[in-house]
C-alpha cells in the first residue's frame, strides 16, 4: 500500500462517483425513486466517513502483519460497498425501463 494520504484519495474518489452517478439519475429521472436515490448518497458519505476514520487509526503497537491485514479488509470493504451501491442504482434504472 502507498501511503494513507493515497488511500483517502481513493475513498473519496470512489465516493465522488457513486455521488456523481447518483445526481445524474436525479437530473435524467426526476422525482422517480429520489427517496431511494438520497439513502443511496447518504450511505455512499456515512461509508466514506466510516473509512477514513479506519485508516486514520492509529494502528503503532500493531505487528505489520495486523496493520496490512487491517487495511486489507478496509480495502476489501470499500470495493465491496461501492460494488453494492453502484449496484443499486443500477437497479433503478433497470426497474424504470
């Protein structure tokens, strides 16, 4: 892993976008699904939160064994809900059509 400095860069970009695709839907589709579409950006910012504050612990006592399989599964999480949120939206076009 390069750096935290790079890593938050990477959350708050993969959260740039699922914001990012959520406004386009809202600007293409209205008022259709925005309830949804709002729990979609508030989970995208409580995610992006949850992650920065996990890679800003401070992990000295740890071996570095424990901080690489720490920022492992930060890693793994974050890919994983950005999958799922994208995921959702996806859906929503697909249920509009």
């Amino acid at each position: 892993m390069a750096s935290k400095k790079e890593f938050k860069k990477d959350v708050n970009f993969l959260t740039d976008e699922i914001l990012m695709r959520s406004m386009i839907y809202l600007e293409f589709f209205g008022e259709n699904n925005s309830k949804e579409i709002y729990k979609i950006m508030n989970d995208a910012i409580a995610s992006r939160n949850d992650y920065i504050s996990r890679i800003n612990l401070n992990l000295k006592d740890k071996s570095p064994k424990e901080i690489k399989t720490h920022f492992k599964s930060i890693y793994d999480d974050l890919l994983s809900s950005t999958h799922d949120l994208l995921g959702k939206i996806d859906k929503l076009d697909t249920i509009l059509n």
